[in-house]
C-alpha cells in the first residue's frame, strides 16, 4: 500500500513526486513518459529560471531532478497508462477507503490518496480531408516534421501560444508560413505575436474556419471560409500543421470525480482538491483558468502540501 499515486509525468506529475520524496510519502508515478506535452517543442522561452530550452531537455532536467532525491521512496512505473481508477474498503480502522489504479499492463498499484496530473492530448482537426490526409501533409508536431517541409508553403491553424510557437519553427525552413485563426483576436503573448508577424515570410488570416483539406496523394491547399462575409477561398500549400488546442486525458477518471463540459477535472483553486475526497487534480487535466508548465508544477506542489497533511491526519 502506498500513500500517494501520481499519474502523469509532465511537470505537474514531476514536481509532485519531488515534493512527494521530500515529505517521504512512500509514491508510486505512472506515466507513459517523462516530460509532457513540451517535449517536441523546439524552444521554451517561459520556464523560469532558463531562457531557453528544448522540449526534449526539458523532459531530461525533469528526470535528472525526480531520480536525484526520489531514492526509495518513489517508485517509477514508466511506459505505463492507467485504465481505471477505482475506491475500495480498508480493512482497518485507520484506513476506511483507498484507492486502487489498474494499468493497461494489468498491474495494479494501491494508495490512500491520488493525484491526476494526466495533462491533455492534441485535439485533432475535423474537417473534410482531414483524416484523409494525416501524415500526408497534415502534421500535429512541427518538430517531428518540419524539415520535411523545408523551401514549401505550408499553413498552420491556430491562434494561440501553440500556434505562433510552430509558425516561428517553421519560418527557419519554409517558403512561407501562413497562419489561419478563427477569432479576430490572438490568444497568444504579445511578444510571441510580434515576433512571428515581424517575419518577411509571414502570413496571418483571422476570422477564418478553416473548412476542407485538398489535394490528390498528397495536400496542395486548405480551403477556409471568411467568417464576415461567408466567402471561401484556397491558399495553396503543402503542408498544414494544427495547434486546434487540447483535450484532457481524463477518460479513466471522469465518471468518478465532477468534470466541466469538456471532460476536465474541476479543482477547488486554493488546494487542488476534486469532489472526492482522496483525490487532487492538477495541470492541463484541470479546470484551472490557464495553463502552461509553471502554472501545472505550482498546482502541483500546492497539491502535495496539501496531501501531506491530509494523509497525516488518517
């Protein structure tokens, strides 16, 4: 029986097995990977305390951390998803209910208290020619491929961080990069907006919904429609990458805590607690109003304080 289950190994997950080993509750992580959704980015500008880094080397300072003061008491069950959460009845006085994790592996890991940090998958574009063409044109990681667009047009859709985070990427190789948002306002940073915009090679279209993939074997353009006036039009490119948001890995967990509408897990703010008790949320998975890797590992250790002293209390 362990006292803490984390699932998740994004920086919501890590921090919390940090701060797990600092207070020796004996833990048990279980993520497919360490390093989250960031780890195909090719530069993060925002995780304090470093300038810059890649996704990539975010994920190994995030393992050379946890392996530096987990010692025995976090046990790492990595290449691992969890399928199933469910409540059981303890035998004893002091442990009325714990909690019980069942893995696609089989495995089955026990804990008093649990906490989700199972982040958020990329939400895939559903439009006509979209499946049709994955991996055709379409891509959902401008650093797994990029290059392969080198001296071409391509598009990105997507307004926010995400979006001008890979059409910034995609300047240093492509022909041109033109950026289609379905909003007349971004969503991301100043900074990063006028970075992108400052580019000779860059496009931006607002106000357009994208509406269908063309192309013969391979895409040769995106057809949108102008949200103001309802024309379509088609811009010829070769490649299309989509930054649509995400969705939350909630699937094993969203029938026994409350979630909002789009299946992420609602927090009290000031603890991290869901509506079961036994059970804290945090990162991408969460109803938190932003997020971002700072904002997930806060979450995450404000969590752990708070695990702490419940566990104490059982």
């Amino acid at each position: 029986m362990h006292d803490l289950i984390i699932i998740g190994g994004g920086p919501a997950g890590v921090a919390a097995g940090i701060y797990a080993a600092r207070k020796k509750l004996k833990t048990v992580l279980i993520a497919e990977e360490i390093g989250g959704q960031s780890v195909v980015s090719d530069g993060i500008e925002n995780w304090i305390g470093t300038p810059k880094i890649s996704g990539a080397d975010l994920a190994k300072s995030l393992r050379a951390h946890l392996d530096a003061v987990k010692n025995d008491m976090v046990e790492l069950a990595l290449g691992e998803r969890v399928v199933s959460l469910e409540t059981a009845s303890g035998e004893t006085p002091k442990l009325l209910r714990y909690f019980a994790a069942k893995l696609a592996s089989g495995k089955l890991f026990e804990a008093k208290a649990v906490l989700v940090a199972s982040g958020a998958g990329r939400r895939k574009l559903a439009i006509l020619g979209a499946e049709k063409f994955e991996n055709k044109g379409i891509s959902y990681c401008a650093s797994c491929d990029g290059l392969l667009f080198a001296g071409q047009d391509v598009a990105v859709i997507g307004g926010g961080n995400a979006g001008f985070e890979t059409a910034l990427q995609l300047l240093a190789y492509a022909k041109s990069v033109t950026l289609i948002h379905r909003h007349a306002e971004f969503k991301a940073d100043a900074t990063t907006v006028e970075k992108a915009l400052a580019h000779p090679n860059m496009r931006v279209i607002k106000n357009a919904e994208p509406i269908e993939i063309v192309g013969d074997k391979f895409v040769s353009g995106l057809k949108y429609k102008d949200k103001d006036s309802g024309e379509v039009a088609e811009i010829a490119v070769t490649g299309i990458f989509v930054e649509a948001g995400v969705l939350p890995n909630t699937d094993f967990i969203e029938k026994i805590v409350a979630c909002d509408e789009t299946k992420r897990v609602k927090i009290n703010p000031h603890n991290q607690r869901t509506s079961v008790d036994g059970i804290w949320a945090a990162g991408d998975c969460t109803d938190e109003l932003y997020h971002q890797n700072n904002i997930a590992a806060g979450d995450a250790v404000k969590a752990l304080e708070d695990i702490y002293f419940w566990i104490k209390k059982q």
